[in-house]
C-alpha cells in the first residue's frame, strides 16, 4: 500500500509499473517534493490541495492493484473546471491624487508577503506562459516552509496555505486556461500595508552609482532627494553619503565613494548580495570586499567531496569505462536538482538509449528541474548548469569549451586513459575548479578549490 510517507522509498520500484501519464504527473506537479517534506508542510495544505495529493496517491494505487490482478485499469477522464473570466468594468478615469502612505514602513517584506507578491503577479496570464514562474515559486517557498523561514504561527499562515495550494492546482491546469485569482485584490491590499523605508530606497540609489564614473547628474539628483527626505531612519549612513555625494560634485574624488566596510553595512542594510563580479570588468576594491557570492548548499556526500562551491562553478569528473563516473554524474545532477537548480544533460556517449535509462532508473534520478538531451542545443537560457557527459565523445577542445555561456556552471565528463589519466589536454583541467577521479564506483577530488577532501561511494 503507497501512502504520502512512503511513496518516495517506493518510487524507484513502483514507477517502472505505472502509466507514464502517472510518472509525468507526480515529477511535473511536484508530489514527490511535496511527499518527501509532508510532515513539514502538511499544516501549510488546505483540504483541497489535500484532496488533490491524495486523488494522486489514490491513482498509484489503484493501477499497482490492477497490474496485480492482470486487469487492464479503466482510466478514468477527470473533468478539469474551465476558469471562468470575470468581465472587467470599465471605471471612468480620475485624476491620479497621491495619497499619504498610511502602512508600515519595513526595511524588506518579510518572505510570506514577498512570496504573495510574486504570486499576485501570475493573476491574468495564460497557465502556459506563467507554468515554470508558478513552478519556481512553489520551490522557493516550500523551501522557506522546510526550513523554518515561513512558521505555521505565521500571522500569514492561512494566506501562504491558499496559496501553496493554488499554485500546485495551476501546474495542473491545462495550459491555454487564464489565471484568476480570487482573492487578489485582498493579498495585493496585504502587501500594500507596508513599504520599504524611503531612506533604504535612497541607499540601494547610491549603491547603484558608487565607484562610477560620469554619473554627477544622477549624483546631484540624488543628494536633492536625500535634503528633501523626512525619513529619520539610518541618519548615520545617510550622512555618509551624503558626504561622499558632496565630495564627487564638488570635484574633489572621481567617482561617488565610501570604505569596503561602510559599503558592505549598506549591503546588508538593503538585503543586496552582489553575486560575484562579471568577468572582464573593473571592479572598485570596496565593492569586491562588499561582495557576497553565492554558496550553493550542496548536502551529504556531495558536501563532503566538494564543499562550498561558489556560482558560477566548473566541475571535471574522469574515470575509466564502467568505473561509475556516468553514475556519479547523474546523481550529482539530480542533487542540483533538487536545491532548485535547472539542470540539462547531455549525454552524448549514451544518447537516449537503454543503458542511460537504466541507470537513471537505478538511482531515481527523476525530477522536474532535470531534462536529459543528447546534443548540446545553441542556448543554455533555460538553464543553471549543464553537464556534459562526455567532454570526449562530444570531441570538444578546451576553446570550445570556453566560448560556452560563462554566467552557466558546468560539470564536464571525460573518458580516461588505460593509466587512468583523462583524454585531451591538459588545459581542461588548468579551467576548471574541480577535479574528481571514479575508480571502482569510488570518487575522490584530485583538485579542489572549493573545501571538499572526503572520498565518497558512488
């Protein structure tokens, strides 16, 4: 008997027996996410979205029985509800009165009303176009709930139920049906009840023009914004910039400035994490240090062969045929996957055969963050990181390689040698920041600037 707690321990055996119409609909909708957190998430579902879990639970089951019984099940079609489209009135045009701020002024929204925000967006879209939006924040904010960031104490708590519910009944919608959110008018009225202080609005202006050049006009501008503010919050950092502001226009620097350790407290004062720095630029040295990169929070094994990677990241993994490097390769994949990360396969050695397939049914590599392709397609847009696998059999030179999206990170595979070094050149190995060996279905990393040192199972 599957059940919401024990589906995700079964899967890799019960999915060979389902329909694929089934596989499609628990890796597209998220209920395997959902199942393996549900004791974390389950106070956040309402009964329909319950309903809607339980109706797919119901469904495995009841096709494992018939293939027990040799009986051929008998689908039946759910009807799906047409979302009806509410007839807009057209109200006659006034002028445009601005209106005193009545709410609460806050530095940032706190993550339940940032996560309504962006779902208040979606209202009025096709399903087609707004899919893989609703996907991205269904993930983030099921990744809140898990870890503690969003609390069942929330004074929002009904509010982010509805809404986890609402986005997993419009991944389920079909595609040419119009969104039509109910209630949005009273969510957006939730979010209208705060503002973001104007001081940290005239914080995040100057972080946009410190360390440049050419910007006295938007400088100017800035300082006249700054003398007419009636904020009294951050008065000390305010003054700073002004100062800096005044310096600039008055000729005395060549640009609007303040120390590393003056700019990184503005940094975090306005939740800015600036995510490395673009390659082939000039970067101020107080803005580096103020720079926060991005960590990507790899878990288990994986944390302990590599460590902390920072994105963008380059990855080369090499082992001899039937070693267990392909195997690694899919796992790590699924890993990324699961963290959130649009993942692209290219397995140009296997292509879309048995061997690939039986492999990724052995590991349960599924999951709908993930897509395998056996050619690398001309734009990586769609992606986070792409994998390669393999570097050889796609007979890639290390130029190739570098005229690659640079933004993307990248897990290269390479088939070795009979003394177990990699095909190619060594200069491969000299771009990336990884280098991981697979020998007899164990992994270690030759190179590492990321932390990691612990040999692991494949």
């Amino acid at each position: 008997m599957i059940t919401i707690t024990n589906i995700n321990e079964k899967w890799d055996e019960i999915k060979l027996i389902l329909s694929p119409e089934t596989v499609k609909i628990a890796t597209d909708n998220g209920f395997l996410e959902s199942a393996q957190n549900w004791e974390d998430l389950k106070d956040f579902f309402d009964d329909e979205a319950k309903d809607l879990l339980n109706k797919f639970i119901d469904r495995v089951n009841k096709e494992l029985e018939a293939k027990k019984t040799d009986s051929t099940p008998k689908e039946k079609k759910e009807s799906k509800q047409k979302t009806q489209k509410q007839p807009k009135s057209k109200a006659p045009k006034q002028p445009k009165v601005k209106k005193e701020f009545s709410g609460e002024y806050v530095e940032a929204l706190c993550p339940e009303l940032a996560h309504i925000k962006r779902y208040c967006a979606l209202n009025g879209k096709k399903v087609s176009e707004a899919r893989e939006t609703a996907r991205r924040i269904l993930a983030s904010l099921q990744k809140a709930i898990v870890e503690k960031k969003i609390r069942k104490t929330s004074p929002y708590a009904d509010e982010v139920m509805k809404l986890q519910s609402n986005l997993i009944k419009i991944l389920d919608a079909p595609g040419n049906s119009e969104i039509n959110i109910q209630n949005a008018e009273e969510l957006k009225t939730l979010v209208k009840g705060f503002a973001v202080m104007p001081n940290i609005r005239l914080v995040k202006s100057f972080i946009a023009i410190q360390g440049k050049e050419n910007v006295k006009e938007k400088a100017k501008d800035l300082l006249k914004k700054i003398e007419a503010s009636k904020d009294d919050h951050f008065k000390s950092e305010i003054e700073e910039i002004k100062r800096s502001l005044n310096k600039y226009i008055d000729g005395k620097s060549n640009a609007p400035e303040i120390s590393a350790q003056s700019l990184a407290g503005l940094y975090g004062l306005c939740g800015i994490e600036l995510k490395g720095c673009k390659s082939g630029s000039a970067v101020g040295s107080a803005e580096f240090l103020a720079a926060k990169f991005k960590i990507l929070p790899l878990k288990g094994k994986f944390k302990k062969l590599i460590g902390d990677p920072s994105e963008p990241f380059k990855i080369m993994i090499y082992g001899k045929g039937g070693n267990g490097k392909s195997s690694l390769s899919l796992q790590f994949a699924q890993h990324l996957a699961e963290l959130g990360k649009k993942v692209l396969y290219v397995a140009h050695e296997e292509k879309f055969g048995y061997t690939l397939q039986e492999k990724m049914r052995r590991y349960n590599i599924a999951h709908r963050n993930l897509f395998v392709t056996d050619t690398l397609p001309t734009s990586f847009k769609d992606y986070d990181v792409i994998f390669i696998d393999s570097v050889t059999a796609g007979k890639y030179e290390p130029e190739d390689l570098k005229k690659l999206d640079n933004s993307k990170s990248y897990v290269y595979v390479f088939q070795c040698t009979k003394d177990g070094n990699f095909r190619g050149s060594q200069e491969f190995e000299h771009d990336v920041d990884t280098t991981i060996e697979v020998e007899s279905f164990k992994a270690k990393t030759v190179k590492n600037r990321f932390g990691g040192n612990e040999e692991i199972n494949v």
